[in-house]
C-alpha cells in the first residue's frame, strides 16, 4: 500500500514538472505567450533525480554527458548509464553512514565523478556544499564548520588542503586507481562495487534542504544560501527557457564546478532539457584550443561569462567552423563591441541574461527576440520583475526587486542561520537583489551594478571587506579600501588604495612585496590586481567614502596616477 502510494505521490510531481517544461519547450520561441502563460507546478513530494531523470533515463542510449579532456581523451556516458551510476554511488555513500539531511562538501573539478556525486546526493536526501577547486584552507574550513558538514569529496590532487582540517569527516578520494587506506581517505572507485538498484527512504519534500552555497556578502563570512529540492531542478526551468536549449542539443557551459552558475548550466537546464552536457576539462583556459573543440564537436547551445566572450573575440572566429545555434552570457554585462564582433563572425546574437546564486535566470534576452545592446532583457517566465526607491516604491530607476505574492517556485528558502538578513531580504512581499538597473520605456531593464559595495569579477562576487581584511594583515598596511577597476578582459579587477603605516614611504619594492603577501592569503580569483598608494576619503563619523573611490576608478585616464601599480609590474612574482 504504502508502494503503491509513493508511485502515485511520485508521478503527480513528475506529471506537473513534465507539463511546465514541456510548455515552455513549446513556446520557446514566444516569449509573449510563455511568459503571460506559464505556471510554476505545484509540488508537495518530489526528487528530481528520483522522479524525473531516472524516468527519462529508463532505457535511454542518448548521450547524457560528454567530456573531452586537453590531450583529446573523451568520455561519454548515457542517461541510463548516468542513471545506474549514480544508484551505485547513493548506495556507496548510504554504507558510509550518509543520509537525508546529512551535509557533503564537494569539491571536485570537471569529472564524471562530480555529475555521479550530484545525482547520487539529489537521491538520498543529502545536502551538497559546493566548493570550488581554487578555495583555500580557510574557506574550506568555513565550509565544514559553519555548514556542519559530515563528509568532504575531493580528487587526489586537492587533499593536501584538508590535512589541516581536524574533525571527525568521512573523506572520500576521487583517484585514477584505488588509494591505500594508510592516507585516511576512502576510494570513490568503491562506488563501482555497490548495487546499481536504488531503493529511496521514502519520499522527498519538495522543500526539503538540496543545496548550501556560500556567497560573498559586505561582511567578511559568506552568507549561507539555501535552496531545496524546488526551487534549483525546478526554477531552472527559466534558466532552460532562456539559454533556448532543445531536446537533443549539445550544450556547454563554459564554468567550474563550486559556482551556482555550474549547477544552472552544466546540470540542471540543459538535463531538463533532455539535451547532452558538453564539457572540455583543461587545466589553464586557451581560447583557440577550446573553441576548436567546441567546433569539432558540433556544440550548438553555448553559455560563456563575459571574460571568456572577450578573449575569443581576440581569435579569427570565421575561421571555426561552429554548429552553434544559441550564445547567452551571464554574470556581468557584455560590451557591445563583443556582441557584435561575434554577430559578424558567425552570425549569432549573444543574449544577456541576470540572475543570483540566491535565484535563477530572473532577466534576459530570450530566443527570438530583437535584442538592444547594453540591456539585459524582460523577466523571465514566472517572475514579477520590479524596480524599487529607497523609499520602496517601485519606480523606473532602483533595486531589482521580484514580486512574492505568490513566492516563485526558483527563489532561495533564504540565508542559513541569518534570519534578520532572510526577513530583510523578503521584506514587504518582495525579494530584494541588491542589485541595481534601469527600466525602458519598452519593459526591457538595463542593468547598472551593485546597491553594494560588492561587486564582478571574471564572473566571481568579490566582498571589498574580506580582501581589505586580507591586506591590513601586512605589516606595512595601516587602512585598505577595495574597490572595482575597469579592465579590457575581466571587465573590473580588485584594487586597493592603500595608507602606509607610519614612517613607511611607498615604493615599488612595497608593492611587490604586499602582491606576493596577498598571493599567499587569497585564492586566485579574489587576488587584489592593482595597487595604490593613497589617503582614504572619508565622512566625518571616519567611515570610507568607497563610491568616492569607485568613481574616481569608473574614469580612469590613460596614465597611471603617482603611487599606481600592477601586478603586472611585476613578472617574477
């Protein structure tokens, strides 16, 4: 009886998750009727890894996942290969004590391993902390202890960074061959010796714990982002809708895993899609080598953040004979000048689109329409896209802000452990970006930046607090003040005005030597790229005019000002 109830239970959440893709599937070309109509479904029990991809999976030779390294080895496996294998590590990790609600950190680069791990944990009910593979020993330790987490994946060249880490963890090793249990790991490849049957612990709420990401914020510790088993496998169903990816296409998303922007991309959208996740794994990007790939591979959906579309315009890009039929990039706005270089090479439109660790796809240019350079589109089917006034009025000039009466189905259940932030956040039947743009008089938005002091870089949120926190730990800093600088590739890089402590004379000997501190302090991505040595600007009560700095930084001249370094300056770093 109880069987039979699950089934039942099972197919109302599947039936209603099927229909809502389905529709969108078939207005993906009519943004008009897809965002007047579309419902998010209704769900009270579901496991998208259960319910939906087992069920597309059942018996399915097409391509799921393909991988192709920088030697040229490629891996492809089927959904129903993905689907066996993934029933093979939930038992794995079930006899390692692991179950619902239990907490994992995985910080794995792009193997199949990381796909397995995803669906596996989906499965059991296990929440996944996603961590990238560039974090440092601090933020890892963050990660274990503030998200309690009982178990930590990692490959073989990553463990070194938990040897510090005490605490009662159950490690498991990814590695080409089985490791000796003299380094305390478990071997993933055990995985491979369990049932590949799978019988789930009864049924999964739809708002039950999936995913814990941690996201730079204006103090020093990330915040806590929550999702369940909703508001990701379902809300990026708009993410799907507007990347415009069909049944059978090959999509790549150019990301790492540890990035909500990996789990929208390179995991859920193109996988309701019914289409084959592409990846190229190389250890340092190279533009030409990766667009050769995409070419030779026939890709033909594709998602890019801004960094990456800028160094390919840099390449002859009507000399690689593409298959692509969509390009969309995210994370930051992209120049024009990009968009057109590469509309002329291969004519395609690249189309912008916005979202949060905290959401999904909330505004974009949507397949079929006519875009404007420099906007970032209409709302995204199953939103109410507002703008709001200090005054929280809406209006044409404020805060991105989404209606919550109802609350869409995508939004994040809100900030762990934090609930003045959550209630802050969610105040007044709105969900607050914090993010700031304009609205046209056609109902397309134009983003601006950050209501913040947070902002992009290469597609990473950076927290000004955390790295000048970094920097006043030299012994010649006295005050730091981080802010945005413009830059041709990563379109805004860290820089710090920096005051001396006293009796110490700025000089480039200091500047290198505080380049190299920070190497040492921070991981590569959050790294400060220019320097300055300066007075601070500040209001009476001693607090630092940063929009002050940021302005000054917004209209740089052609020369450097006296006292300005790059790490660049420096090549024996």
């Amino acid at each position: 009886m109880a069987e039979s109830h699950h089934e039942t239970v099972a197919d109302q959440g599947l039936n209603a998750f099927l229909s809502a893709r389905d529709f969108l599937l078939a207005h993906r070309e009519d943004y008009e009727i897809a965002y007047r109509d579309f419902r998010w479904p209704h769900l009270h029990k579901f496991n998208w890894a259960l319910d939906y991809f087992d069920t597309y999976a059942r018996g399915n030779a097409k391509p799921a996942l393909w991988i192709v390294d920088e030697s040229g080895s490629e891996t492809k496996l089927t959904f129903a290969e993905m689907s066996s294998r993934s029933n093979q590590v939930a038992n794995f990790l079930r006899a390692q004590g692991l179950g619902r609600g239990d907490r994992i950190v995985v910080q794995l680069s792009n193997q199949v391993a990381m796909w397995e791990v995803m669906l596996a944990t989906i499965k059991l009910g296990v929440v996944v902390i996603p961590a990238a593979t560039m974090l440092t020993v601090d933020d890892l330790r963050d990660r274990l202890e503030r998200g309690n987490a009982h178990c930590i994946v990692t490959q073989l060249s990553l463990i070194e960074k938990f040897s510090s880490l005490t605490g009662d963890y159950l490690r498991i090793v990814v590695a080409e061959e089985k490791e000796s249990e003299e380094t305390g790991w478990t071997p993933y490849s055990r995985a491979y010796d369990h049932s590949s049957i799978f019988t789930p612990e009864g049924d999964t709420n739809a708002t039950d714990p999936l995913m814990l990401y941690f996201t730079s914020g204006t103090t020093a510790l990330p915040k806590l982002v929550l999702h369940t088993h909703q508001s990701y496998p379902v809300g990026h169903l708009a993410t799907l809708f507007w990347i415009g990816i069909r049944p059978g296409d090959i999509h790549f998303n150019i990301s790492t895993p540890g990035w909500a922007k990996h789990a929208w991309s390179s995991f859920f959208a193109p996988w309701n899609a019914g289409a084959t996740i592409f990846v190229h794994s190389y250890e340092r990007f190279n533009a030409r080598r990766t667009l050769d790939v995409v070419a030779r591979c026939g890709v033909t959906t594709l998602c890019a953040p801004p960094t990456v579309w800028r160094l390919f315009i840099l390449e002859n890009l009507k000399s690689f004979r593409v298959k692509l039929r969509e390009l969309v990039s995210a994370g930051e706005p992209l120049n024009p000048e990009v968009i057109e270089r590469v509309r002329s090479a291969w004519n395609i439109t690249i189309r912008d689109g916005f979202g949060q660790t905290e959401n999904v796809l909330l505004l974009g240019n949507f397949p079929g329409q006519t875009v404007t350079p420099g906007t970032v589109g209409r709302p995204s089917p199953g939103h109410q896209i507002v703008l709001l006034d200090p005054d929280n009025s809406e209006c044409d000039d404020g805060e991105i802000a989404v209606k919550c009466d109802p609350k869409p189905s995508s939004l994040m259940s809100g900030y762990l452990n934090d609930p003045e932030r959550t209630e802050r956040c969610f105040a007044g039947g709105y969900y607050r970006t914090g993010d700031v743009a304009h609205r046209d008089p056609d109902g397309s938005f134009t983003y601006i930046g950050r209501a913040d002091d947070v902002f992009k870089s290469s597609d990473y949120r950076l927290s000004p607090f955390e790295l000048e926190s970094a920097l006043i730990e030299h012994d010649c800093v006295a005050e730091a003040a981080v802010v945005p600088s413009p830059d041709s590739i990563r379109w805004y890089v860290p820089k710090a005005f920096i005051v001396l402590k006293p009796d110490i004379h700025p000089s480039a000997e200091i500047a290198r030597d505080i380049f190299k501190f920070i190497r040492g302090r921070l991981a590569p991505y959050k790294r400060i790229r220019r320097i300055e040595f300066s007075d601070l600007p500040k209001t009476i009560s001693g607090k630092i005019r940063r929009a002050q700095l940021r302005n000054l930084e917004s209209h740089p001249s052609q020369a450097r000002r006296p006292g300005e370094y790059w790490e660049e300056d420096f090549p024996d770093l």
